[in-house]
C-alpha cells in the first residue's frame, strides 16, 4: 500500500542532526507555521462575545446565530484528513500557501459581509481554509525538524500556540467588538492571515511523496461526509437537544459513514489511511488524549465564561483578566513541557497531564454564588492548564514518532484533527449537559444563578470523569504497546 512505502520524498530538506539547537532559517520557519496554527485556533472562539451585536447588524435571528460557529467548524474539521494526503501527494507547502490564501481572501469576504448569507459564505471559506492550513502546517514542521528535541521543542510551541489561541480569541473578541465592532475580529484574520502569506514562500520548502497514487474516493467521501455530519449534530444539539429529529438522523449518519470508511480503508490497494497506522497503540492513544484534552480543556472555558458572567456577574473585561492568566500560565507550560519529555519521557509526560487537568477540574466542583468564588475559578483553570498543555506537547510527539516522512502528512492529520475536532466537540455536548441541568431546576422555581451554578457543577463533573476515564485507557494501551516494543 502506498502509505507503506519506504521510498525517500522527492523534495525535502536534508534531515539535521537530533541537537537541541535551531538556526535563524529554523526559527522564522517555526514562526510562520505557529503563527498560521494560531490564527486558525484565534478563529474558534474570537466571535464568541460578539455574537449578539453581529446578530443585530446583519439581521439574524437569535436562533441562528449559532451557525456563525458552525459554518466554521464544518469544513475545518470535516475535510482535515483529506487535506493533509492530498498534500502529501501533491506538495505540503502548495497546499499550505493554498490554505493561507483562502483564509485571508475569505476573512476579507466575512468582514465586509452585508449579509447573514455573504457572511455565512465568509465564514465557510475560513473552515476550508483552515483544514488545509493545519495538516499541511503540522506536516512541514515535522519533516522539517528532527524527530529527538528539535521536534519535540517545536511542538511544544506549536501545542501552545494553537492552545492559546482559542482562549485569546475570546479575550480579545470582547475587547476589540467593544472598541471596533464585530468586523474588526474578522479584519484582525485577514491581515494576519495576509502578513503570513507573504513571508512564507521565501522560507518553505517543498515536501511531498515522489509517487502520485490516486486519491481515494470513496474513503474521501465516507470519512469526510461522516465527520461532518457527527460535527454538524454535536454543534447544533446544544441549541435543539440530542432528542431533535435532525441532530438524531446525523448522528446516526454520521456514525454510518464513518463505519463505512473503515470497511472501504481495509478493502483499498490506495487507502486515504492506513489502517495498520491506527492500529499503532501510540497513534490511536495518543490521537485519543489529544482530542480529550482539547474537548475538555474549551469546555471549562467555555462554562466558567457562563459562570463568571451569568452567576458572579463579572463584566466581560474582568472575565478576560482571569483567563489572560491562564494565557500567560499555559504559555510557560507549552515551553517547560519538552524539558518534562526529554526527563520523563513522553508517556509519562502525558499521563501526568491528564490527571492534572482532571484534578484541577475537579476542584472546581467547589465553585459558590459568591464574588470569592472567582479565586477558585481562576486558580482552577490556570493550573488546569499547566497539565493540558503536557498533554498537548506530548500527544504531538507520541502519535508523530517512528513515523517515515512520507507518512507525517497522514499522522499530523490525524493530530491535528483530534485538536480540531476535539475544540468542535466537548462544548456542544456538555454544555447541552448543562443547559438540561438549568432548565430542569428553573422548571421547578430555582432562581437563575443558582440553576446556573448547578448546571455548570453537572457539566464539570461530567468533564472530569471523562478526563479520569481516558486517562485509565491511555495508562493500560500505550503500557502494553511499551512491553511489546
């Protein structure tokens, strides 16, 4: 099968020595590919706060207003595996300037929209973009950097960078849509997305395979039909409820298709993924803490935005204060992480981290109706962080090692898509958690805040059984896959 081979890339730089150090070219190439990873993570959440007031301005409804997000997360995560082989096969940095050129064109389109349709478009051309920047991105910087600690350095401050991000983009939604107006978020997008687009070509490289096996189709269709259609249930449950006839017939598709994909992958002479790839203990567990953490990590944000504003009546910019820490916290994790993998190793690393966060989590259960309460909200979700970050840092490196070149584009699709998938994913279904919880007690004359607090409290319970869950699956998988190798 093509994804076996062992034939060298026809374009590639020459592989460097496993030293820590990085050259002035080495640096400027991390800066780029960071700085795309970041502004497509900025892309999930800077609209958050600003929704209502874009409502208002472009006329749409209420009701609607969730397809602001949804009209993103679609084809970002819907078509991330499928682009990062196709630029396997036919050049990671054509597709990668191909993405950045999209995604600015498309941020230029959403920030002069005049209406709820034009913006929509706007924003769907972004979720394209996005898919091809991250894959194609990850792809380059691994092939570019040694596999040993430049890689693993290099991951660390991509991990960061791309975990930053969507907590940057809410603070610094609310500041500029108070300042500027929704449309200066989506401008922010498109000079950035421009400014990288214009640096790149002079320092990337080309890498692709030497072969040109076909594309396959029908794995295409299936795992990118079913990955939209399980993305498209999830973001829109939280709104309608699981028991909505539309989130309930894709789901149910969606899960399909996804079944037939394997079926079509073990029958594929091309197949779009290895099989006996996923099969590796580290891909599979690895690729699973990557998406856990990332689903559950949003998720706390996201819940203690509501509880910070909903019960302790927190303005917006205060809000922002708490998790600006948590940015400048989780920033010094991302950099200590690869110091944690070269002592502990990678594994450890990883196991460490979701306990961590599934610790702090916990801790905040204890979360009150009263202002001291913001204490524990911020300790909780800074320190939180420190163990997402290990998680983020050393899944990278687990699910990406011992890998051929030739195989990165495959691998870092399947790391990139769990990021991807997992920010889409952990929010729609504990926050439909949470919204049950709430509306249950107001039912039976609970006041607003208190229902709040318990739904959040719910939601949070939820998301630390999970944490504690996946982290008993990835201790017994990845300790088998050590005692074989």
């Amino acid at each position: 099968m093509p994804t076996q081979t062992s034939a060298p890339e026809a374009v590639r730089r020459p592989t460097p020595a496993p030293t820590t150090g990085m050259s002035g070219r080495d640096r400027l190439i991390l800066l780029i590919l960071c700085a795309a990873q970041f502004i497509v993570a900025l892309d999930f959440s800077i609209l958050n706060v600003a929704l209502p007031v874009l409502g208002r301005d472009l006329g749409t409804g209420q009701a609607d207003l969730q397809w602001a997000v949804t009209a993103f997360a679609l084809p970002s995560g819907g078509f991330l595996l499928l682009s990062g082989r196709i630029a396997d096969l036919y050049g990671r940095r054509r597709l990668f300037l191909t993405g950045l050129g999209l995604f600015a064109v498309a941020s230029v389109l959403a920030t002069v929209a005049w209406s709820p349709a034009v913006f929509l478009a706007g924003r769907a051309l972004q979720g394209v973009g996005a898919a091809v920047i991250v894959p194609t991105g990850m792809a380059l910087l691994t092939t570019t950097f040694a596999e040993g600690p430049q890689r693993e350095r290099a991951l660390g401050i991509s991990g960061t960078l791309l975990s930053l991000g969507f907590t940057v983009g809410m603070v610094l939604g609310g500041v500029l849509t108070d300042s500027l107006g929704w449309r200066s978020t989506m401008g922010l997008l498109a000079v950035a997305g421009a400014g990288i687009l214009a640096l790149a070509p002079t320092l990337l490289t080309e890498s692709r395979r030497p072969d040109r096996p076909r594309i396959d189709v029908p794995g295409a269709v299936t795992v990118t039909g079913g990955l939209l259609a399980l993305i498209y249930a999830l973001s829109t449950a939280a709104t309608n409820g699981f028991a909505h006839a539309d989130v309930l017939i894709t789901l149910v598709a969606g899960f399909a298709l996804l079944a037939a994909f394997v079926l079509v992958e073990a029958r594929s002479p091309e197949p779009l993924v290895s099989l006996p790839m996923l099969r590796r203990p580290a891909v599979a567990f690895g690729n699973l803490a990557g998406l856990t953490t990332v689903s559950m990590m949003s998720t706390v944000v996201f819940l203690l935005t509501l509880y910070l504003q909903e019960v302790l009546h927190l303005s917006p910019f205060r809000t922002g204060l708490i998790f600006g820490v948590q940015g400048v916290v989780s920033a010094l994790a991302g950099i200590v992480a690869p110091r944690l993998i070269a002592r502990f190793g990678a594994r450890r690393t990883l196991l460490t981290g979701l306990l961590v966060q599934a610790t702090l989590t916990a801790s905040l259960l204890g979360l009150g109706t009263e202002a001291p309460s913001a204490w524990l909200a911020m300790a909780g979700v800074t320190f939180a962080s420190l163990g997402h970050l290990w998680v983020i840092v050393s899944y990278g490196v687990t699910a990406t090692s011992g890998l051929r070149n030739e195989e990165q584009g495959l691998a870092t699709g399947l790391v990139t898509s769990a990021q991807q998938i997992g920010m889409t994913v952990g929010i729609p279904l504990l926050s439909a958690l949470a919204s049950a919880r709430i509306n249950a007690l107001r039912a039976e004359g609970v006041d607003f805040a208190t229902a709040t607090l318990n739904g959040v409290r719910l939601a949070l319970a939820a998301d630390t059984v999970i944490l504690l869950t996946v982290a008993t699956l990835v201790t017994f998988g990845l300790r088998r896959h050590t005692r074989t190798v």
